[in-house]
C-alpha cells in the first residue's frame, strides 16, 4: 500500500497551479472606461454598470470577465475588472444597468441590444437613457 501523504503535497501544487493559470484574464488587453449616465440631459445616480464581453467570431464565450462599476452622484462611472480603475476588456460589451437599490424602480432603459465598444487606451462611454413609461 501507498503512503497517501506523500501524494497530497504535489496534488496541492497543481491544484494551486491550476487556480492561478485559469482564473482571470492573463493576457487580455484593456482599455479604461468612463463615462456618465442621464436620462433627459440630467444625471443618473446610483446604478451598478456593467460590460459584459461578447464572443468574438469563431468563439463560443468570451474569455474574459465582465467589468462593473456604480453611478456617482453626477451620474458618472468607471469600470473595474480585477482592480479599481482598470478598465474592460477590449472588444463588444453588452450593457446592463441595475439600481443599487433594489427597491427603486430603474428610470430608464437603454436601447434594445445595445452594444458598447471597448477600444485600447481611454474610452468615454456615455449613455443616455429613454424614459420607460
């Protein structure tokens, strides 16, 4: 019989190798995004924004994580992907806003299927909501 010990070291250095090969978006190339959100000229607060990246052509996901941030009280945002400020992903982003809080009603919507693009370097992404009467 095998000591079992003697295998759990090497197992516990692949897994941790795995974790840290597989999770996150090594290599992806990013561009900062900011921008503001209003609805009929005026600002929007308190909502989450979010980008989540389309699959290029011949891919069945994207390979990258979506990139969130929040309205300011001027309306404004910036996204983050692993850490603060780092932009999006470069590429087509669907955009999906929510409230920060649940119990107040989204004051408008964007376009159906709307699509932002993310280029290299500094992108300002405004987006104007319409009212959702």
């Amino acid at each position: 019989m095998i000591n079992s010990r003697f295998y759990r070291p090497p197992t516990l250095i692949f897994l941790g190798i795995g974790i840290l090969v597989g999770c996150g978006d090594g290599g992806v190339e990013k561009g900062q995004v900011t921008g503001q959100i209003t609805l009929d000229g005026k600002p929007v607060a308190g909502l989450f924004v979010t980008f989540h990246p389309q699959a290029r052509s011949g891919e069945l996901n994207a390979l990258t994580r979506q990139a969130m941030g929040e309205t300011d009280s001027e309306g404004k945002y910036n996204l983050s992907t692993k850490s603060p400020g780092d932009g999006a992903a470069v590429g087509k982003h669907r955009v999906v806003l929510v409230p920060i809080q649940q119990d107040v009603p989204m004051p408008g919507k964007l376009s159906p299927n709307f699509e932002a693009e993310v280029r290299p370097g500094v992108n300002v992404i405004d987006l104007e909501l319409t009212r959702t009467n």
